[in-house]
C-alpha cells in the first residue's frame, strides 16, 4: 500500500471485481454513471465517505480526461494505493474495450432497425442516469441563490441559443456580486 494513503480492508481482487463491475454496467459515461459508482463504493460497500467522494468528483472535474476514469483513479488510489489506481483503472476500462472491439466487427448489422431501436432506448436511459445524478449530487449542494446561476445559464445556453462565451461573462459577474453580498452579509 502506498505511503500516506489509508490503510484498507478492502482486497485488490474485491477491488477489481467491483471495478470491472462498474466497467460492466456503468451505461452512460461521464457524469451519467457517478450516482452508480458513488452506489457501489459509498453506500454499498462503505469504502470511501460521501463527503470525500464529493470532493474527488469536484477536483476530478477540473482534471483533464474523461471525468469518470479520473474519479475512478483517485478513488481507487485512496482505497488500495498506486497499484489500486492502475489495477482498477485497467479492470474499469476492459469491458468497454471488449464491446467496441466487438462492436467494430459488427458494423454492418447497424443497419438492422430492431438495433437501430436498442441504441436509441440506450441514448434515452442515458438522459435518466444523467438527471438522476443531477439528484444525487444535489442533495449535497447548499441551498442559496447563487446555485440559480448554472441553471439559468443551462437554459439560456439551450432554449434560448445565447452565446457560450456571454454566458461565461454572466456567470463570473454573477459569482462574483454573489460572493461579495455573501461575505458583506457575514460581516455584519
């Protein structure tokens, strides 16, 4: 186990059948599979507090790479150390690589409309995973005006077509008058 990371009772073989299994199932990708993964490694198994799955996803989100695979690294670095991280980064991303290989050997039966009906049920399941973790991790949000903001900008962005970067301006101005009234308010 490596150096500063908490000891654990946790085998790497549990480790990795719960990776793979997460690897297995997790439909979706990216932000759509964390409810699944916070699931199994939180609720399920107890190996990591809510509170620090929190936070990895957060600082996980400012990484580069795809979301999933750097919250599933640090995670899996927490639980068993260096060797965790790369096992369970491995036993996470097999079975994709198994399906697209054998996906690339099937392409002429995506012409097939019974299939062509299962990807469109898949692209549909997606979009429940993903505002079921919109739930799942907004229960740990505070509550305050401030989280209007990325909300009105998602609608904007979407419905309304405004311009990415006049959101992000927005956004700035509107994170910064809200600290600035937050702090003024705590002073008083």
């Amino acid at each position: 186990m490596a150096t500063g990371v908490t000891s654990s009772p946790v085998s790497l073989g549990r480790l990795l059948a719960v990776y793979t299994k997460i690897g297995l199932l997790g439909f979706g990708g990216g932000y759509a599979v964390l409810s699944f993964i916070r699931s199994e490694l939180v609720d399920q198994h107890h190996w990591i507090p809510a509170e620090q799955f929190d936070h990895v996803v957060e600082m996980a989100s400012f990484a580069p790479g795809a979301t999933t695979i750097n919250v599933l690294a640090a995670l899996a670095y927490r639980i068993h150390g260096f060797v965790g991280m790369v096992a369970g980064t491995i036993a996470v991303l097999w079975p994709s690589f198994v399906l697209v290989v054998g996906l690339a050997r099937l392409t002429a039966a995506l012409q097939n409309p019974v299939l062509r009906g299962v990807l469109h049920g898949m692209e549909i399941a997606v979009i429940g995973l993903l505002l079921n973790v919109v739930v799942t991790l907004g229960r740990d949000v505070p509550r305050t005006y401030g989280m209007l903001i990325p909300f009105a900008a998602g609608w904007g962005l979407t419905l309304i077509g405004w311009n990415p970067a006049a959101i992000i301006l927005v956004i700035a101005a509107g994170g910064i008058l809200t600290t600035y009234f937050q702090t003024r308010r705590s002073l008083r």
